[in-house]
C-alpha cells in the first residue's frame, strides 16, 4: 500500500476554480481500481492550503490513475492555480 501527500498553496482568487476541478477528479478517482481513499482536505488555519491525501493499493495502481483522462486533463489546470506545491509519497512499512 501506498500513501500520497500533494499539498498546493493557491492564489486566493483562485480557491473556488481549484475546488470545482478537484471535485472532479475525487469523484472519478475514488472510483478507479486500487483507490482505497482518495480525498481533499483544507488548512484549517489557512484556506489557501489544499492538500490531496490518497491512499493505493499498489504503485502500478496509483500509475495507472496518473494516466487517467481526469487526471491528465485536470491536474494541470489545477497546478495553474497555485503558487506552489509539494508531492510525497510513502510505502506502508509498520
């Protein structure tokens, strides 16, 4: 199993179009094979802080979803809304 932690800062009057493009891409992506959760959470001190927590099956699962129409489409108007952004991805070991 695997964990992905993809945290954006975005511009303020960019907020309400991020969320549109991100409901999208839960909805569909929650319903892909190997999805075991896959969900978006908001600072709560500071409402510009988006950050996606996903959680895979397997790596081949989670490439596969990279590949997706919704993902390859969406994930790069979302990334034209921030400021900046950081990825992480962590293996189960305990």
């Amino acid at each position: 199993m695997i964990k992905i932690v993809a945290k954006g800062i975005f511009y303020e009057d960019k907020i309400d179009e991020a969320l549109k493009l991100y409901e999208e891409l839960v909805i569909k992506s929650q319903k892909e094979n190997g999805c075991i959760s896959y969900n978006l959470f908001r600072d709560v001190d500071d409402k510009t802080i988006l950050t996606m927590i996903e959680e895979w099956e397997s790596r081949e699962a989670h490439n596969i979803h990279k590949n997706t129409e919704h993902f390859t489409r969406i994930v790069p108007l979302v990334s034209n809304l921030r400021k900046s952004s950081e990825l992480n991805i962590y293996e189960l070991i305990l």
